[in-house]
C-alpha cells in the first residue's frame, strides 16, 4: 500500500506483485461523501416514482428511494416517525450512500450504516447477518450466534470477513465504539442546521487499512508524515508491528515507485495485453463496453486455441481493470467469437473467478453464443478515469474534433450569411492550419469565380486558434485596415 497528499488531494494505492490493482483520489474539495451523514430537508417528493430530494448543504439536491427509508423512520432526529414517507418541509438525517457522478446528485439513505473494521453498525435494522464470503453452514452458525449477543435489542449488525477471526471480546469492543458513532451523530444532529455534516467517514488511507486484511500485505509506504504518525499511533495500540515505512526520497513517491506512469496509462481507451492483443474501453452513462481484439497475437496453428488463450488472458486483465480504474454499473465484454462452448463456458467462470478478489460486488452473467459476456459492479463513485480528467472544452465530451473539411465548410456558410447581409467583404479569423488546408486544395475557388466574383475575403491566420474556432465579419468599407499576415482570395 502507497499513502500520500498532494496538496489537500488524498491518493492512495495497492499494488500486487509490482502491479496496480487499485488507486484511490479522495479530492480536497470534498467531491467523495459517501458515507458522510447530514442533516436535509425534504424539498420535492415524487409520488410516482417513491421518491424525494433531499437538500443537505451540497450543490445539488440529493435523491431518496422509498426504499432506503426504514419503516420505521426517524423524520426528525433519532425518534422513530409515525409513519414510512417523508413530506416536503421534513428535516432527516441522511447519509451519503453513493456520491454525485457526472450530472446525477448523491444517492441518499436514511437506513444508516457505520462500518467498522470486523462489523457493520445498522441502527434502524432488527437483525444480523453474516457476509456471503464466510462459507460453511457451521461457521455461519456460530458467527449468527455471535451476532445476536451483540445486539442486545439495540439495532443490527452485519459481521464481515474479517469478524471469522476475531474473539466475542474484540467484537464487543467494536459494537460498542459504533454505537458510540452513532450517538454522536445523534447530538451532533439535534443542534445541526440543515446542511451541516453531522458524521465524516473515514477518508481514503483509514478506510483501506480498515478494509483489507493487513496480514496479506507486505508493506504500508506512507509520503505524508502526518498520515505516518496518525497511522502509526493506531498501529501502536491495536498491537502491531512492522510493515510501515516512511518514504522520505527526494523525487515524488509516486514516481519514485513508478505508480504515477501506471496510473497516467487509466486514462487510455486502450490496454495491451502481454501476448500483443489488446482491450478497448467505451464508457457511456449507463454501461462500460469492453472489446477484446487479437492485435499482433497469432498463436499456434488452431485458431481456436489462439481465440481461446487470448480470451482467457482478457478475463484476468478485465478483472484487474475494472477493479483499478473503479468501473460500476453495467459491464458489457465482447470476446472474441469461440466455436467451443467449453471454451466460453471456462472463459465466463475465469472471469467470475478474478472477478472474486475485488471488494466491490460483481454478478456475472454467462456468455452468450455472440461472445458476450454482462456483469455488473458495485458503483459508490465516479470511476478513475472520471476523477483524473475533465471534460474537453473543444469536443465538449465527444471524443472527437471536427475534420478540417467540414470546418471549412463551416466558415463557408458564414461567409455566405455575411454576404447575404449585404456586406461587399468578409473578414475571416481562422486557425493557420486551417488555412493553410484551404489554400492547398482550392476549397473556395469555384465560388469566388462563380457567386463571390466581385466579392473580397480576407483570411488572417492565428497559430493559436483551436482548429474549429474562427470569426467571419463583414465590412463595406472601401479601405480596411489588416494585419500584414491577411491573405485576399480573388
């Protein structure tokens, strides 16, 4: 694990063998909020589609489905309300349960959660349960058991993974620290203005240490001496020892161990494989597709054999890709057609099986006879790609610029409007390169032969005009004065 600031940005990463597998940019400006909690207010609820906004002191109002609201809610602090649905004008506390992505605002719940490092505090819940990754109906068994002791009536609890190896005390010590959480919420809510946080999840590093199983990992390098100190003091009184090493280089960390050239490839559609095939990544609001291609891999003599390798080295990359580059939602993989339904059958549960060592929830569906295969991954936040790039002023999001032919085509409409006007010449501003695609192939030669004859059209280049960016002004004035670099169409 990697720990480091720049500036007010959190950054965080876990390799595996020299690899990334995950990177984690928690933005000063405050843009991650899941599992924050707030106190909003109900502005708007839609009947038809059982749901409210919520103001809660962001940008943009908050949505809250029917679902996530108890059945028996607290409209008003901690009490629970005499009824299911909210009311415009009701103040609640909220919490974040997935951040605002591109235009949507942030997923709300009022079912709130407080996650620790063995268990799952749900206040408002009436049961426990064990995580789907504990197997054996025996150990399931005796961690439900576990599970109803600490509840005493108090809310519910979720036990996770980790809780498998921990003792009734240690997990006593845990439930009651949660609980702790929650009250100081609960305070913190009754003399809260709406709009004010009442309880901040963990930011990024204290949520990795708290998630993973630190006896899988080697080392924990930290960049920051404040995270180091912080860390170690926790390190200290849980009892552990070793793994934390303060990097104090004089190049970067992240360059120093060559993360900031892996994670600068995220932002890449395209992804080599080791075998010289490849993967293209399309993301559009909904869903991920993903296409596999063979590239400058040609195998053996079977084709199917080649199709069938290629494949399955597709599957392992595609679960590392997805898990570091934080792709939720729908995921939609165009294999390479394969003949043998065995082969497509050991692809689909190869890609089930990667797809197993990432923390958020995959479900994966089969591969259908085209080579497709769906799955989808828990979404909390913006993807990766998302978070280290903004939108193109030029393309406006498209991916592309406009070719040189139709711009040109553009400053001919414009030039024609200027003329229609009533104006005898037409001042154009254009990109030099621009201009320099219209002199060389004679764009507007025939019409300043034919309907422009007698007409006069200044081009004036500028080396640094965006390609698609030009003026077009008309003028009747006998005498202009130009730069020195204008060119006159005759």
């Amino acid at each position: 694990m990697f720990f480091d600031f720049f500036g007010e940005d959190c950054f965080a990463a876990v390799t595996e063998n020299g690899k990334l597998v995950e990177f984690h940019l928690d933005e000063g400006s405050g843009t991650e909020i899941s599992g924050n909690i707030y106190k909003g207010r109900v502005v708007n609820v839609l009947e038809g589609m059982q749901a409210a906004f919520v103001s809660f002191g962001q940008e943009k109002n908050g949505y809250l489905y029917a679902g996530d609201i108890p059945v028996e809610t607290a409209a008003a602090g901690c009490e629970p309300p005499p009824r299911l649905h909210v009311q415009v004008g009701d103040e609640v506390m909220v919490q974040v349960s997935k951040s605002p992505i591109g235009n949507k605002g942030a997923r709300l719940s009022m079912c709130l959660s407080f996650v620790g490092r063995n268990l799952i505090y749900l206040p408002s819940a009436n049961f426990c349960a064990v995580s789907h990754k504990i197997e054996g109906e025996e150990v399931r068994a005796e961690l439900m058991a576990l599970c109803e002791q600490l509840r005493a009536g108090d809310g519910g609890f979720v036990l996770r993974t980790k809780a498998r190896t921990a003792g009734l005390a240690v997990l006593q010590e845990e439930a009651a620290y949660l609980r702790g959480l929650y009250q100081a919420a609960c305070e913190a809510y009754r003399t809260a203005s709406v709009g004010d946080i009442v309880y901040r999840d963990a930011d990024v590093h204290a949520r990795l240490l708290r998630d993973f199983d630190l006896s899988d990992v080697d080392t924990i390098t930290i960049g920051d001496e404040q995270t180091y100190r912080r860390v170690e003091e926790a390190f200290r009184r849980a009892g552990r020892k070793g793994k934390l090493v303060r990097y104090v280089g004089g190049r970067e960390m992240f360059d120093f161990y060559r993360l900031e050239e892996q994670v600068y490839r995220l932002i890449s559609h395209r992804v080599e494989l080791e075998n010289g095939a490849y993967l293209v990544f399309d993301s559009t609001e909904a869903l991920t597709a993903i296409d596999v291609n063979t590239g400058r891999f040609i195998g053996g003599k079977e084709l199917e054999d080649t199709v069938f390798e290629t494949n399955l080295l597709a599957a392992r990359e595609i679960a590392r890709q997805v898990r570091l580059r934080n792709i939720g939602g729908i995921v939609v993989v165009d294999f390479i057609d394969m003949t043998s339904s065995a082969h497509r059958a050991a692809v689909a549960r190869e890609l089930e099986r990667c797809l197993r060592e990432d923390r958020a929830k995959c479900n994966v569906g089969p591969m259908s006879e085209l080579g497709l295969i769906q799955f989808t991954r828990k979404k909390f936040k913006s993807d990766n790609v998302a978070m280290l790039t903004q939108k193109c002023p030029h393309c406006g999001g498209s991916g592309a610029v406009l070719s040189d032919s139709y711009i040109a085509f553009r400053i001919q409409i414009a030039v024609k409007r200027c003329f229609a006007e009533g104006y005898e010449a037409a001042i154009v501003e254009l990109n030099a390169g621009i201009l320099a695609y219209i002199l060389a192939n004679r764009r507007f030669t025939p019409l300043m032969r034919g309907e422009w004859k007698g007409k006069r059209v200044y081009l004036i280049p500028h080396r640094t005009y965006h390609e698609e960016r030009f003026t077009v002004r008309g003028d009747n004035d006998p005498v202009l004065t130009l730069p020195e670099n204008a060119q006159l169409l005759y």
